[in-house]
C-alpha cells in the first residue's frame, strides 16, 4: 500500500487535473465513494439518520457530494456547517450542488442538537492540511460526535496526516475513508489510533501519476517480502549464506551481544564470529554453541579498547557484515573504534545501540562509510544524532529518517510504532509488531536479524523491510500466545522457526 503526503496528494490532483480529469471530476468520484461505504453501513437499519459534520473546505465538498447523493435515496440526511459557508469556489459550488434536498444547519448549537437523532456521523471538518489546535467548542462537539459511529472523510479532524500527529480532541472514528491513496500520518501514532478501519477509496487518479511522486512511501506487507527469503539450494554450504562478523558486548552487557547472535543464526546466516569481551565470551558461549569468538581487549571497566582495531578489521577482510554495537558500551575507545571501523571496514556496517551512540556529534563519518550503511536507532538515539530532543523525533518521524538517509546516503530504520526505513530514493512503514515488544533487548534481536540477512546477500532495503517486518510479526505471534505484558525479546527469536516454514513453504509452491 503506497502513501503519501498532504503535500504529494495535492500535486497527484494538479497532475490529475492538468491531465484531463479535473478537480470537479475527482471530488465527484471521492464523494460517490463516500455515499457507498455509507450505505453499506445503513444496510441493517431502519429509516437511519445521517448527520454530516462540514468545514469550509474541499472536505466538506466531498460531504456535500455525498449527503446528495444520500438524499437521492430517500435517506433522511442533515448537513451541519459548523465553519460556515465554503470559502473555496469548488466546494461552494458543489454546495449549491446539493440544492434544497438535505436538511442544512448552520450553528453549532443545532449539530448538537441533531447528533441526539443521528445514527451515522461523517466527519468532514477538517482535512489533510489541518495541524495546530482544536477550539474548546469544536472539541465539545467531537466528544459527543464519538458516542455515534463516526465516518471520517480523509483523515479524522484534527490530525495532522503530514506527521501523525492529533490535537488535543481529536476526532476518534470507527473507520476512515481516504481519497486516492493513504495519508502517511494515518500510519503514525497517534492520529492511527484516531482512524479506525482505514479504506483507501480510488477517484480517478492515473496510476502513471503515482510515478511522478517524489521520495515515494509505502507499507512493507506480506506480500512486499514473500521473495526475499534466500534461497537454499540442495547442494549449498555454509560458505553461500554469509559470514557476519558482531562486535557487540562488554563485560557487564552480554546480553545484547547473545540476542543479537541468537536471531542472527536463526536468520540463517551461515558463519558467525563474536568479536566481544573474554567475560562476555564466557557467558554467550554456556547458552549458544554455534558462534566462533575473537578475544577482545578491555579496560577496567570491561569495555573493548581501540587497540583491537587491527585484529578487528582483518575479521571484517573475511566478512560479508559486521554488526557494531548492542552492549558495546559507550567510551573514548568505544567512539575511536566504531569511527574508524566505519572509515575502513570493506563490507557493510549495521550499526545500532551503543554503535549509534559512538557517532552522535560527528555524523558526518557515516559519510565516509567504505561499504554500505544501516543505522537501527529509536528515537532518543536518533534524536543524539541529530542534536535534538526525542520528542522533536517523534513529531515528525519520517522528516528525520529521510532527512539523515539523504544527508549521509545511508539507511535508517527509526524504531517505534510505525518503524520508518528510508533510504536515499524512498522509504517503508512498517505494521507489524505490537507494546509488548517495548522492552530492553528487542532492538538487540532486530539489529541481527538485519545484519544476518545482509551477510546473505540481500541488499539493504529489502534486508531491513525484511527484518522488520518478521520482528513485528513474530512478536504478534509471541504475544498471541504469551500476552504482551509477558512476551520477552527471546520469545521473538523463539516465533521465528515457524514464520521461515511458511515461507518456506511459499517459496517452494510451483
């Protein structure tokens, strides 16, 4: 599924009109999709009443087209224009359109009034360019609105469809229907928990349009990474499936460094070395029998020191990835190495935790970067990077993901509900995945998903939609199970085996 931006949807429609079908034509088609999806709520009911919340907009144009349509049908409908009449020439015009058939209300008093009777209400206030606040009357309004089924047009009133963002009194809907193509704030918290059942409806834009869209978004789905899956011949050897090399762990961190080498080898890397502390080694080695070890040197704190540069970078020689970070610990010899680590390595770098924290200040070395790049940061690590605050992230997610990509030419995938991954050309959302997996260790398993996957040879946009689109669906299905109060990140790894076999299993279908 493809989104796109208030500022994208409005050149598709420029391109669209420009192109023969005009902007009449398509507020028309938005509207006769709107009447549908009413009218297939009101199937089962009995002489139901439709109450429409208008603004002064093309939103409310699209109201005005349907409750016409509505009315056309013998069914009792009410237009409530709570910001007066339509400034814009198009929906004034369809307004007048809609002639003296539908009731027409014109004081807030009287939609409170009518939303008594209503069985249905449309939400059309205000639309996809909406950001900033609710007036304390408008908020009043929408509270009372949401004891009824509420229908949104576009996107609910209130939210913000560039960013995700909701104002205080957010219109909270049952379902909303969106024109042409879903908004990408739909896809954010919070506005997606305003949402409800989202219905992308189609009004005549030219698919070819779409192609004209710069810095396209879309969902990663199911059926976006069905052939990712290596493939495994009958005569292959551990050789074929990469060799990743994890500088990850310290002494009192071995955890992260076990995690992440854990879903790393059941992501079906063939060869995996930890590079880590002797203290480190001792533990991840009791648990897990597969990995081989390279012996670091560390201060007296037990955290790696730079002068295993040397020996680090004739591994990384031999490597298909190296994953740097989870546990590392964050120290002057910590930033000395992961800074020249990226300078020099010659196979790709996945960089998360600690790893990302080694650059914050100086990320202009992601520049210099010898191989290929991804970055695994939440947001208080990116914020770090960025030299912002975390909650500066979370308003605007997508504008910082993309705005690092394209700076520094790498990937990033910004953690959190929604996970972006942008890269330099486009960007991903992802859906899967749920708050049970908000706990120390998840990103871990994550990080060497990724990193197992770019050994094997997937190139980093589809290892990273790959990745996180199996993590976010493994911990559903952890949770299902476990609840996601219980689930811990190793029952993500644990839910891996069975998502493979049905891939597996996909990918072997003639």
């Amino acid at each position: 599924m493809r989104l796109v931006t208030p500022e994208q949807m409005r050149t598709l429609e420029e391109l669209s009109d420009a192109n023969g079908v005009s902007y009449e034509e398509l507020m028309e088609q938005a509207g006769k999709n709107l009447f549908a999806v009413i009218m297939r709520q009101i199937e089962q009911l009995n002489r139901p009443r439709i109450l429409f919340l208008c603004g002064n907009g093309n939103n409310g144009g699209d109201c005005f087209v349907a409750a016409r349509h509505l009315a056309e049908q013998g069914v009792a409908v009410t237009v409530a224009l709570v910001s007066g009449v339509p400034k814009t020439i198009l929906a004034y015009s369809v307004y007048k359109q809609m002639g003296k058939t539908v009731e027409t209300l014109s004081s807030l008093k009287d939609a409170f009034t009518a939303l008594k009777t209503a069985d249905i209400v449309v939400d059309g206030v205000y639309g996809t360019g909406f950001h900033g606040t609710l007036r304390p009357e408008i908020r009043a309004l929408f509270e009372e609105a949401q004891k009824r089924f509420v229908i949104a047009v576009d996107v609910p009133s209130g939210g913000d469809a560039a960013t995700g963002a909701a104002a205080d009194g957010t219109m909270r809907c049952r379902m909303t229907v969106t024109f042409g193509a879903c908004k990408f704030g739909m896809v954010q918290y919070p506005l997606k928990g305003c949402c409800g059942d989202v219905l992308v409806a189609d009004i005549g834009i030219d698919e070819s349009l779409f192609e004209q869209i710069e810095y396209p978004v879309e969902v990663v789905t199911e059926t976006t990474i069905a052939d990712f899956l290596p493939e495994r011949r009958p005569d292959a050897h551990k050789g074929q499936f990469g060799k990743l090399l994890c500088v990850t762990g310290s002494e009192n961190m071995p955890g992260a460094a076990a995690l992440s080498a854990q879903a790393a080898l059941r992501c079906g890397v063939g060869l995996l070395r930890i590079a880590t502390a002797p203290a480190a080694i001792a533990a991840i080695a009791a648990r897990y029998h597969e990995p081989m070890f390279q012996r670091l040197r560390t201060d007296s704190a037990g955290f790696a020191s730079f002068d295993n540069y040397e020996a680090i970078l004739a591994s990384a020689k031999y490597s298909s990835a190296m994953l740097i970070g989870c546990g590392l610990g964050v120290t002057e010899d910590t930033k000395k190495l992961v800074r020249t680590l990226i300078r020099t390595a010659p196979c790709p770098i996945i960089l998360d935790a600690d790893g990302i924290n080694c650059v914050a200040g100086s990320i202009d070395i992601l520049k210099e970067a010898k191989a290929g790049l991804i970055l695994t940061p939440h947001a208080a690590e990116m914020a770090r990077l960025l030299s912002c605050s975390p909650g500066e992230v979370q308003e605007n997610r997508m504008y910082c993901a993309s705005k690092l990509a394209k700076e520094c030419g790498v990937t990033v995938v910004l953690k959190g509900a929604g996970t972006i991954i942008a890269t330099p050309e486009r960007a991903y959302v992802n859906a899967t995945g749920n708050p049970g997996m908000s706990k120390g260790g998840s990103g871990d398993v994550l990080a060497g998903m990724i990193a197992s996957f770019v050994a094997q040879g997937l190139t980093l946009d589809h290892a990273a939609n790959f990745s996180v689109y199996l993590h976010g669906k493994a911990g559903d299905c952890a949770a299902a199970k476990l609840s996601e109060q219980a689930m811990l990140p190793s029952d993500i790894i644990d839910e891996l085996p069975a998502l493979f076999l049905q891939l597996e299993r996909h990918q072997n279908q003639p």
